[in-house]
C-alpha cells in the first residue's frame, strides 16, 4: 500500500456558475471568491477517482477521506495504481509516499476502522454461535420426528385413539420448531454474508450519550443478553438511517415519538462477512454507496436496495394508511423494487395478521414474475402468489368463447397496425366506457325482462306472481335474479304437485321450470347480452369477432365485466393486498374487474411513457379516478441508466419530470449499416466486444418476437451461446438476451442493442413507445443500429458527432457511427 496526497486547484473564476451547479447535484460544497480565482472546498467523507492497474481496465472506486473541512488530504491505494480523477478536475496529486507506520497507529481514521473490524468479527462470532445452536436444533428435530415415527410404525396397533391423537400433537409441534430453525438459520446464514449495511448513532432526548444501532437486512440480538445488535431494516428506528440527516430527529415506536440527535450515520460493504469499505455519511443516504452499486453489473435476478433505499422510496415504502396506493415512477426509478420491499414491510409490520398467502402480485409476464422471484426471500419472507390479465381472462372465458391475448393483440398492431381495430381499442379503453356499459346492463332487467306464466304438471304460476318474486329479487345480478326467481318458482310449484297427488316431481320437471324462467329475458348469458350492446346505432361497429369465434382482446374484459355484473362470480377473498405493476397497459374497465374481484388493499404501479399499446392504456388521473380514495406519489429520480442514456431515451420520448442520477458512461452509439447483412455483422461484433468487456448481461431489444426470433437464429448460427426471450418463455436467464421490447419491460442488462432502427420499422406512436423501451433498458451501454434511413424519432442523432473509423462508404447517406453529446 502506498499515500497519495493530494490538494485542490483554483478554478477560474467563470466556472462559478458551473461550479455551483455541480455542488447543487453533488455533496455539500462551499464556495469563496479569491480575486480573479474561486477556490471551492468540499465537505466530503470520499473521494471518487478512477483507478486502473497497470494494463488493467479502469473501475470506478471511492476511497477513504477526511472527516473535516481542509484542502489537502492524503488516501490509500494500492501500490503501483493509477490515479486519474474522476469527478473533481481540480484535483492535483502532490506526492505519492509509503504509510508511516508510527503516524498510522495514531491516525484517529485508522483507529476507527480498526474498531469497526473488532466489531464486525465479535458480531459475526455471535452469528455464528447461533448457526451452530439452530443446526443442532434442527438435527435434534429431525432425531425425534424420526424416532416418533418408527414408535409409531412398531406399536400403532396398540395405541388408543388418545395416544394416537397425543402423538400426532407432539410430531406436528417438532415439524414447526423444525421450520422455524429452519428459516432462523437461513436469516442467520444471509446475516453472516452481510451482517449489516448502516449505522446510526442517535442519543434521544432523554439520554446523556448517544446509541449506536447497526442496520441490516434482519434483526439479530446477542443470544446471552438479548441486547439488539442489528436492527432490521423495517424496524422504526431504522427510519432515522433512512429520512434524517445529521441533526435533529426522531421515529415512532411503540411507546410513542422519540425525539433527539443523529450525531453520526455510517454506510458499509459488507461481503462474505469481511469490510470492503465504510463511510461516513451524514448527509443523504447513498452518494458513494448508491454510486457503487449502480456501477455494478446487472444480477440474473432483480436484488434487494435495502442498503440504498431513498428518502422518497421509504415514504413510499412504510405507507401505513393508504387503502389504495397508485405510483407513478419513471423509468429506471425502482418502481417494482419498491413495492415488493413495501410487502415486505407490511409483512412485518402485521405479521399477527398478514402473510405471504395473503398477498398476490399482478404482473405483465411470467419472465417478470420469474425476474423478481428472489427478492422477497432475501429479504427473509415467502414468496407470494402472482398472476396476470391472461390468466384471469382464462379462469372466466375458457368455457364461454375463444379470445386473442394481449400479446396477440401488441403483435397484430406492430405488424399490421389495422387502424379500424385501434380505433374500437380506443373506444373501450375510455374511463367513460365502463359507465357507459354499466348503465346499459341496468337497464335490461327492467326493460327487457318480460314475466309471464309458469306451468308444470298442470300447475301454474302467473305472471303477475313472477314479477313481484322478480322485484323481491331486485339489487342482485340479471342472472342470478333469475336463478332466484326460478329456484322459488321449482319450490312452488314442487310443494303443490306433491301435496295436491299430482304426482312425482323429477329433475325433469325442475329444468323446465328454469327454462320458461330464463327464457323471459332475451339474453341466454352475459356473451349474447354483451353483443347486444352494440347493437345501438352508435355503437355499432364496435364488437368485431374474430374468426373460429374468438373476440379480439378488446373485448375480454369488457365481457368478463359483464359477467360479472349479471352474475355472482368467485373472487380472490382470500386476497388482503394486491401488487399490480405495469399500470399504464391497463384500460379503466379491467381495474373495474379488478374492483370487482379484490375488496383489499392496493399497491398500483407504472409509468406511462413505457405503454405497450397507447390505443388501451391508462393515465394516473383516469386510474385516479377509478379508485378516487387512492393517495398519489410520484417518483421522478431515475437510478438505471448513466446520465448519457437516460439523455437519449429523453429525446426519443420526452418525460419533463424525469431527474437522472448523477452517473456518466459511454455515450450511446448509433450506427448506420450499408445494408442488412452488415447490420447484423456489426451486431455480432457488439456481441463478441461485450464478451471481452467486465459487463455480464447483455439485451438485445427488437420492436417485434418475430424480428427478435429471426436475429436469434442467425446468431445461434454463428455460434453465439444467447437466450430468446419470447411470449411461451417463463424463466429469465442472465447473459446475453435476444428479446422483444414488450417481454423486456421491467428487465434490465449492462448493454442493450437495439437492432433495426429504421423509418420504416419506427414510424408510429407505439413505435416510439417500444423503441423508448428498448432504450430504458440499458444499465451502462446503449447501442442502435439501421440498415435503412434512420427513424424519424432520432432524427436528432442525425446531426450527432462522426465518429472516427467509419469507411466512407458508410457515412454517405447517414453518419457511420454516431455518439450523442
């Protein structure tokens, strides 16, 4: 290990302006003018630099700093490393020197780290004293279950029904202490890999010294004492990590509001139980934790943020009131990572009265769902039930009339882009249909249903007694108040039969009764009623069946509305909180259903600039105004992709709300082909380029599956080991990824290419609602590429930078290669 020192440059005294602009993204900075120079002086706990071994390739990394306002510091590096830096030209490197050792010994930094390390290994022996005890707790459980068992295989015989009953108690009370060790030990085993995250130094107002309280992913107390040695995350002082700053604070516990002082805040990296790094951070949670992990390549898997949640998302988080919570979030914002951590911590919460069976997820895919899978069990809860629209559709129709997907319906538009079938989309996607169509099934119980008489076996019922047992009837569905009216009809006309020696009354003689009552409403069942609504003149035209009796996607809904307010259906009551991600996709008359299906609690998420289909999505007001009881909030900070790719996607689809995060990379590079064959041999270049590069994942996001499956055969073919993600896929696998833009919502890769970025493939307004997908999808790198004119919606890349290398060949029509500045 070597010193390096070093000290600050004056700035010119124009760049005040620029200087104060990046003070007010990055940490707190104080300016002051020097004649003709500004010097400015930051309050910083690290600095950033890029540090790259000889020959090696750069990484950004922060290292340790000082605890105090100064121009001059000194950090620790490795030997032979070299220093550029990288978000403070002002810095200049004085000298480079080996460690004293007598000056670290006194140094009050080192001190403290050497005490954090003390701390963490005293921890860390603790956890794994515990492990040791629910190990043998467990092999202890499973000794008796099977000596329980085999007593019960040699003297069943000869044991009373008591004894039986008394040994099925103790079996079943050792298999719950067994799985309780069970999860006990697997929360231990991820505490050891991480024991905790965060540290909060907090003296309350009653107290002369402050408490330091150590946050993690799960609570953890010493086994002796029972002294709490890591707070969990969801636990109420945890919050002062999370929304204070050093000063003045307080969190809400069980015996009320504590108030007091945050004197100091730490963050750590903890990995395989050892201290890769600590910093002090009394101000906002995240500047150089929150930069590292962005840095980071994308997991297989969606992981858990507990360690840089924001102040923004723990509001969201520990929402306690809101019956019905609608989310509006950019993308790239944690939209889903934040309302899986928010199940979470209802789970905690009201674990007297919630659990994982209680709670379902709504999401767009199965990949999705798949791609989320493992966050709530690293966070120490069950996974939870997941559904979607598809499924639902099934559980209704699947006995009632064939119907084309959702997905069906996005690959008719893309391909075809039948303009009569997008306006009847429209129609029914206006918050104004649901009424509309509610009013009119009102009124045909009292307009279309004609009462009249009922005869069986020479016993009659008259009209007149058929329409008031139909009043009686009145605020039930249309077909159930049949049923109604018909049931009583049966016992009616059964009793006088019977009691009158009119006979035998068979099931015969029941289903007539049923017939002559249904058949005073003209509509057999909800499909003939709901076809009937368009049959007004200003409707008509609107219901298009497809062919084999299938109905277009635009109707699914509309009809399994209908069935459900002409008839009692089966809910989700077992159902006390539903997820529903993607809320944009969805047209105000499938929230009806949702209503309709789940009285619980809701969390409600999308953005609506990443609609699949903006001929049947929804607004936040227009789903506002389905659920008017909902509270709103708005996440606008985007944390994905680098400054340079959140820059572009902006350009393609404008969101004025959106805030990038301050993180830079490699501006995007769109490049233009000589034609298709070159395409796909620049793509496959990417593809081998990436291979040699420290990034793991990598999505290759094409407008259409049909355009995604062929690119994948002529890769496979070349010898590329890639994955296809498409409609049928259920699992989602890391690497590289050959995709459609509507399977990739929610996805994210390292680098992303987004083929075929010509006029003719983006020409429409859900092309630029697929290609500003395609482009939010890419954590680190974003690269595009056209064989024809380059589409319209990036017509600003046209008059981008040349890059160098380009033939002249290709740049004659359009740039070879553009990066955007």
């Amino acid at each position: 290990m070597c010193v390096v020192t070093m000290s600050l440059l004056p700035i010119p005294f124009g760049s005040v302006r620029e200087v104060a602009e990046d003070a007010s993204r990055g940490s707190r900075r104080e300016l002051s003018a020097t004649g003709r120079h500004v010097t400015f002086v930051p309050r910083v706990r690290a600095l950033r630099v890029r540090a790259a071994t000889w020959g090696g390739r750069g990484t950004s990394v922060s290292l340790p700093g000082s605890d105090s306002l100064f121009g001059r510091w000194a950090v620790r590096v490795p030997a032979g490393t070299v220093i550029e830096p990288l978000l403070y030209p002002d810095v200049r490197v004085d000298s480079i020197r080996r460690p004293d050792p007598e000056v670290a010994l006194t140094d009050p930094r080192t001190r403290e780290e050497e005490r954090e390390r003390r701390h963490l290994a005293e921890t860390t022996r603790l956890l794994n004293t515990e492990l040791e005890r629910l190990v043998d707790s467990i092999d202890r459980s499973a000794e008796f279950i099977q000596a329980q068992k085999e007593h019960l295989w040699e003297h069943w015989r000869d044991m009373d029904s008591s004894e039986k009953a008394r040994f099925r108690v103790d079996v079943d009370l050792s298999v719950a202490q067994g799985e309780h060790s069970v999860k006990r030990r697997e929360r231990v085993e991820r505490l050891l890999e991480s024991p905790y995250f965060g540290r909060v130094d907090f003296r309350a107002e009653s107290d002369a010294e402050p408490s330091a309280h150590y946050i993690g992913v799960h609570n953890f107390s010493d086994p002796e004492t029972q002294e709490i040695l890591i707070h969990d995350w969801r636990a109420p002082v945890s919050t002062l990590f999370y929304d204070f700053e050093s000063g003045e604070a307080f969190f809400e516990a069980p015996v009320g509001t504590i108030h007091g002082e945050i004197t100091s805040k730490r963050q750590y990296k903890i990995r395989g139980g050892q201290l890769e790094y600590m910093f002090e951070s009394s101000l906002n949670i995240g500047d150089d934790v929150l930069q590292r992990e962005l840095g980071e390549s994308a997991d297989d898997r969606m992981k858990n943020i507990v360690a840089t949640i924001q102040r923004e998302q723990n509001a969201v988080i520990r929402n306690e009131t809101a019956r019905v919570l609608i989310l509006q979030g950019v993308a790239g914002s944690g939209k889903t990572s934040i309302a899986l951590h928010r199940v979470a911590f209802l789970l905690y919460r009201f674990k007297d009265t919630l659990s994982s069976d209680n709670i379902m997820i709504l999401s767009p895919n199965r990949v999705f769902g798949d791609y989320i899978a493992d966050v709530l069990p690293e966070l120490g809860e069950e996974q939870v039930s997941e559904i979607d629209f598809d499924r639902i559709a099934g559980k209704f129709l699947a006995k009632v009339t064939g119907y084309e997907t959702f997905s069906e319906q996005v690959i008719e538009l893309l391909e075809n882009g039948d303009e009569a079938a997008a306006e009847r989309m429209r129609y029914k996607a206006r918050p104004e249909f649901v009424a509309e169509l509610d009013e009119w099934i009102a009124a045909r119980a009292d307009e279309d249903f004609t009462p009249a008489e009922i005869e069986r076996k020479s016993r009659r019922l008259s009209s007149d007694w058929v329409a008031d047992a139909f009043e009686e009837a009145r605020g039930l569905p249309i077909f159930t108040r049949l049923d109604r009216v018909a049931s009583r009809a049966v016992n009616q006309l059964k009793r006088q039969v019977l009691d009158r020696g009119g006979g035998k009354w068979s099931s015969s003689d029941a289903s007539s009764v049923r017939r002559q009552v249904h058949a005073m409403f003209p509509y057999k069942d909800a499909l003939a009623l709901y076809k009937a609504f368009y049959d007004d003149p200003a409707r008509r035209g609107m219901f298009q069946p497809l062919a084999r009796k299938r109905i277009e996607y635009a109707d699914v809904f509309p009809l399994i509305y209908t069935m459900i307010r002409t008839a009692r259906q089966e809910g989700y009551g077992h159902i006390r909180h539903l997820v529903v991600d993607e809320m944009q996709d969805y047209t105000p008359v499938q929230y009806a259903v949702l209503r309709e299906l789940f009285s619980c609690d809701m969390t409600i998420l999308g953005d609506s600039n990443q609609s699949v289909n903006p001929f049947s999505s929804s607004s936040l007001a227009t789903i506002h105004s389905v659920f008017p009881e909902a509270d709103c909030l708005e996440l606008c900070k985007s944390y994905r992709s680098t400054i340079e790719i959140t820059e572009f996607a902006q350009r393609v689809s404008r969101n004025d709300k959106l805030v990038p995060i301050e993180r830079h990379g490699p501006q995007p590079r769109v490049v233009a082909c000589s034609d298709e064959r070159a395409q796909r041999e620049r793509i496959l270049g990417v593809v081998e380029r990436h291979g040699a590069s420290e990034h793991r994942s990598l999505g290759i996001i094409c407008k259409t599956v049909t355009q995604a499956e062929a690119l994948h055969g002529f890769l496979s073919e070349a010898g590329v080991e890639l994955t296809l993600l498409d409609y049928e896929s259920t699992e989602f696998t890391g690497g590289i990824v050959v995709t459609s833009a509507h399977v990739s919502k929610g996805l994210e890769f390292d680098a992303v290419i987004v083929p075929e970025v010509d006029d003719a493939n983006y020409a429409d307004e859900m092309d630029r609602c697929m290609l500003y997908i395609a482009c939010t999808r890419a954590m680190h790198e974003l690269h595009l590429t056209h064989a024809g004119r380059l589409s319209r919606f990036l017509e600003f890349a046209r008059h981008s930078e040349v890059l160098s290398g380009a033939g002249a060949a290709e740049v004659r029509e359009h740039p070879a290669e553009v990066r955007m500045g």
